[in-house]
C-alpha cells in the first residue's frame, strides 16, 4: 500500500515539475515553437540572413521593453516610451540638418557623439518627468504617462510640421557624418545595433542582479509600504527608473532614425503596447517585483520573430495585429497561473 502510494506521489510530483518547467520557460518553449513553425513554411525563414535582420528589428523592441522591464519591476508602468522615441528621434534629426542661430545668422552642425549625448539627455529628461509627477504629486503612472505621452508626441509634431527629416547621413564637410553607422554597419559580421542591445541587457541584468539598486527595486515594487519602513529610497528608485526608460528609449529612438536615416513625429506608435507585451510575455507580473531581463529579451524575440515570419508567409498585417494581441492575452493567463504561488523574482 506504502509502495503504491508513494509511486503515485511520484508521478504527481514528476507531472508537475514539467508542468511548472513549461510554464517558467513559456517564452523560450515558444520562441523555438515560433522558428521551428516559420521554417517549414517558407524556406528563406531559417537562414543565418533573415535570424540577424530580425534580430536588428528586434533591437528597437528589445531596448524599449528593458526600460519597460523596470518601469513595470516597480509596479508602475509607462507609456510614454514611444512618443520619447519619436522626440527623440526628432531631436536628433534637427541637429543633424543644422541648429540655426538667428542672432548671430550663424548654422550649427554638432558632430555625431553630441547629438547622441544631447538625445540621450532629451529621452532622460522626459522620463525624469515621469517619475517626479508619479514620486512627489503622486499622479498615477497611467495617467502621467499617457498625459507624457501626448505632450512628447505633439512636441515632436510642432517640431517638425508633421513632416520627416530625410539625408541623416551628414557630409563630411560638416564634420557630422556617420550617423548611419549605428543602423547599417556590422562588427564581426552582427548587426550594431544588436550589440547594443546586448550590452544594455547584460548591463541591467547585472543591476539587478547584483547591486543594492536591483534590490530595492524588486523590494519597492513588490511591497512599497514594506520597503519604505525598511529604509528603500522608495522615491528616488522610482524617478531612476523612469529616467532609465526615457534614456533607453532615446537610445531606441537613435537606432531606428539610424536604420531609417531619417526621423518623423509619427516614429513609434504602439511601441508602448509592444514593450509591454514583451515583458508580459516574458513573465514578468505587472503587479511589479517579479521578473527578469533574460524573460523580457526572450518576448521580444517572441515578438519580433512572430511578425517577421507573418510578413514572410504573406499574412496580411492587420491579423498579426490579433495574433499579438492573442499571444499577449495568453501571457496574462499563463501569469496568472505561474504567480497563484511562488517566489518574488519569479
């Protein structure tokens, strides 16, 4: 009787081991799923080509959804990061066509690396906004956000009169080329771009995993009150990181004007959406201080590589707008699942 039961608790706790294995590792089970799908129905998908293309359009995702990844691991949640994108794409482009000083009827062209570090500075302040209007005034993030985000978005049109900004290349009699090289150029044979995403994810990965800021984030988000009483600096975590989403999405901003050479106010609509979806997707709680960076880059790809091969099958886009708006309401129930119990970091 011992030896039966003891075989059927066995068996329980075997089924649910895979069971819990598929569900923590649902964005990679699906990432696999979604290459595996793609690459018998169209042979340009599975080639070393088409996987570095996709994942230098999965950049931009990619950049946009870490910032978001802390923005939502401190229960708040931002979306704004498509409407900095543009202004910030924006801001670059102006720069780069020439700062034109009236008063002293004179046109200037900064080089490449201070229009770089004076967007930076844009997307920063932006998101600094944020957090102060959510930290000191106590507006919620939604609102803030959302009222962040028509702001930046109609700054980005009064710049522009609703038009683009063409030839971002530069000339080399300025002294302002190379502006393309984040968006075209290679190192060892990868796309820059990516390498930039890859560096900022092992860099926040490390934050958060081995500094005290990691740690009164994950605190902060999980229970505010809790981490304030045990001496979090509960306001000045939320204002970093905000800023840190505004900064990651000027930097998102600077690599689609690169890729594009050329910058418009309409850059990034439903960015915000697609952010979110990936840190969704890959498991993070939107209840805040559960999730990772390596979850958050696995639903971008999921992403990306959905879309991409949709594109390549010929399916119109408006259904790869229900796929995604599918797969994200699958990734809310499969979280739901996951978080009925567990650990904080998930």
């Amino acid at each position: 009787m011992s030896d039966t039961a003891s075989t059927t608790a066995a068996g329980k706790s075997r089924n649910f081991s895979i069971g819990r294995l598929l569900l923590e590792g649902r964005a990679f089970f699906a990432l696999i799923a979604i290459i595996a799908v793609f690459s018998f129905l169209s042979p340009n998908y599975f080639t070393v080509s088409n996987f570095l293309i996709m994942s230098s359009q999965v950049a931009i995702y990619g950049i946009l959804s870490i910032g978001m990844l802390l923005v939502i691991l401190n229960g708040g949640i931002d979306l704004s990061v498509g409407s900095i994108l543009a202004l910030s794409g924006v801001c670059a482009g102006a720069m780069m066509q020439g700062i034109t000083l009236d008063f002293a009827g004179v046109i200037l062209y900064p080089p490449v690396w201070a229009v770089v570090i004076l967007t930076l500075l844009v997307g920063a302040a932006v998101g600094a906004l944020n957090g102060v209007l959510i930290a000191f005034f106590k507006v919620p993030p939604f609102v803030a956000t959302l009222g962040v985000m028509y702001v930046a978005r109609g700054v980005a049109l009064l710049m522009t009169n609703g038009l683009t900004y063409n030839n971002l290349r530069g000339s080399e009699d300025l002294g302002n080329t190379g502006f393309a090289w984040l968006g075209f150029n290679r190192l060892w044979g990868v796309p820059i771009s990516v390498i930039v995403l890859a560096v900022i994810a092992i860099l926040t990965g490390l934050m958060l995993s081995r500094s005290a800021f990691g740690r009164w984030l994950y605190a902060s988000g999980g229970n505010e009150r809790a981490a304030d009483l045990s001496g979090v600096p509960v306001r000045r975590v939320k204002i970093t990181v905000y800023t840190l989403s505004g900064m990651l999405s000027a930097v998102a901003g600077l690599v689609l004007a690169s890729q594009l050479t050329s910058a418009g106010p309409t850059a990034g609509m439903t960015y915000e959406l697609t952010a979110i979806a990936a840190v969704v997707i890959g498991g993070a709680a939107l209840t805040g201080g559960r999730g990772n960076v390596r979850g958050t880059m696995l639903g971008a790809f999921v992403i990306g590589f959905l879309s991409a091969g949709l594109v390549i099958i010929g399916v119109s886009s408006y259904w790869q707008t229900v796929f995604t708006g599918a797969v994200i309401v699958l990734a809310v129930l499969l979280n739901s699942l996951q978080y009925g119990g567990g650990s904080r970091r998930g």
